[in-house]
C-alpha cells in the first residue's frame, strides 16, 4: 500500500463511531464473525496458526505478541463498522468532499519558458467531492499509488494553485517526495 492509499485507509477508520473490541479475544471474536466461523480464515490473516486462534477463542491465551497486537488491531479495523464507512465515503463523494493536508515537495510548469524548482509546501485544502468519487473510485479499482498521486494533484493544483480557475491558466504541478498526508472527510 502506498502513502495516499493508507491515508485513505486511515480517514475511513477514523469515522467509526463506536471504538473496536480491546481484548485479543474479543478482537478474535469479531474476526472469527466476519469470517464466517473459519477459524483457518482468520489465521491466514493474522499470520498464525488456526490453534492459536482457537486459543483467544478459548480464552486460554490473552497477551498477543506485539507484531501480533498490531496485525490483529490492523485487521479488525479494516472490517470494523463498514456500513458507517460505507455511507462516509458516500457523503464525501457526493457532496462533502474530501480535507488533504499534506507536506511534499510541489514543482511547477507554467507558461513556455518559466518554471520554478520544486520546494517544501504544508499545504491543508479542501477537496471538492468529485476529487474525492475519483480517489475512492480509483482505489476500489486497485489504482496504484501514483494514479492516486496523481489524482490529488490534480485537484490541488485546481483548487490550491489556479484558484478554480481564475489565475495561473498554464500552470502543472508535479506532487513528489510526500513527507505525510492526511485525509479526512
């Protein structure tokens, strides 16, 4: 996954609106439901043994290992609440849109002639939501990081650098060296 596809992923969770389970078991649990009762389904996930799953169930186990606490935080917030994510990226796409705010290194190519050397912006924007059908468009369709790159440039450089239009008609802007992203919507 890549930096933008990750802030994606990132701006979806933040919209549960109840936390997830906090106990390995728990968290186990609601695996074990998503996946239809296949304890071997969940320990293909989680990397690990379907006993050991078997064990959380149980209760017999109840300290993951560290590497184990974060893929298996990871994988119950992937599927936690998706009707809720489901009706946020809805709203975002159709008329809330998205806030990118990102520290990277912008270029520009304008009129023949003239450029200007790339440089560090902290830039924070709003996003309108056809950006944002685009973006979430683009990653169920399994875009690559620099499709979806490349789709938040172009919106920052209609919405941020040519002002909707109304200044800087020529201008390109090429979005690299990405130091982070965050989205919300």
């Amino acid at each position: 996954m890549g930096e933008i596809d990750d802030a994606l992923e990132r701006a979806a969770a933040s919209t549960a609106t109840r936390p997830i389970p906090k106990s390995a078991g728990a968290r186990m649990r609601f695996l074990l439901k998503t996946e239809k009762g296949s304890t071997l389904a969940v320990a293909t996930r989680l990397g690990i043994s379907r006993r050991t799953v078997e064990r959380y169930l149980k209760g017999t186990l109840r300290q993951p290992r560290k590497e184990l606490a974060a893929r298996l935080e990871r994988e119950v917030r992937r599927d936690w609440q998706p009707r809720v994510r489901q009706r946020a990226k809805k709203r975002a796409a159709t008329t809330g849109g998205i806030v990118v705010e990102t520290r990277a290194r912008f270029g520009f190519t304008a009129a023949p002639g003239s450029t200007d050397d790339g440089r560090m912006r902290r830039i924070t924007q709003h996003l309108p939501a056809a950006y944002a059908a685009r973006l979430f468009d683009a990653q169920a369709g399994g875009a690559g990081e620099q499709q979806l790159r490349r789709i938040a440039a172009e919106g920052l450089q209609e919405i941020y650098f040519k002002d909707r239009g109304r200044r800087a008609a020529d201008l390109e802007v090429e979005f690299t060296d990405i130091d982070y992203i965050e989205l919300d919507f």
